[in-house]
C-alpha cells in the first residue's frame, strides 16, 4: 500500500510540467497522473484479492506518505 515511486514520479512530472508550463504539457500530465491512478486502483485490488492479511495490513499502513496519507 506504500506507493513512494508513483508519489515520486508525480512529483517529478508536475514539476516538469510547471517548469515547462503549455497546455500541451498539462495536458500529458493530467493523462500521465490518470494512469498512475488507475495502476494504483488496479494494483490495490489485486494485492487485494491475492493476499491473505493484506486488507487488515491496508488498514493500519498509510497509502502515500507515511503518517499522513
């Protein structure tokens, strides 16, 4: 439930977007940050369904950063 890299590549990628601001650029960003999103719903789901302790371990770990989110 820990998603440091996708935190890390969003990250990334807005701040390349704002330093390079178009709409072209917002536009890859928004549609990037979607997909990451989607990974993130899919792979949830799957880690899920898969693995036993798995929900009770969702519960008590923080999904993006440790202790807040």
């Amino acid at each position: 439930m820990l998603h440091f890299i996708s935190l890390g590549a969003l990250l990334i990628l807005w701040g390349s977007v704002a330093g390079h601001a178009s709409v072209a650029n917002a536009g890859i960003g928004l549609v990037a940050m979607l997909l990451t999103i989607g990974k993130l719903v899919r792979e949830e789901r799957l880690l899920r369904a898969t693995l036993p302790g798995y929900v009770q371990y969702a519960r008590s770990t923080k999904a993006v950063v440790p202790l807040v989110l």
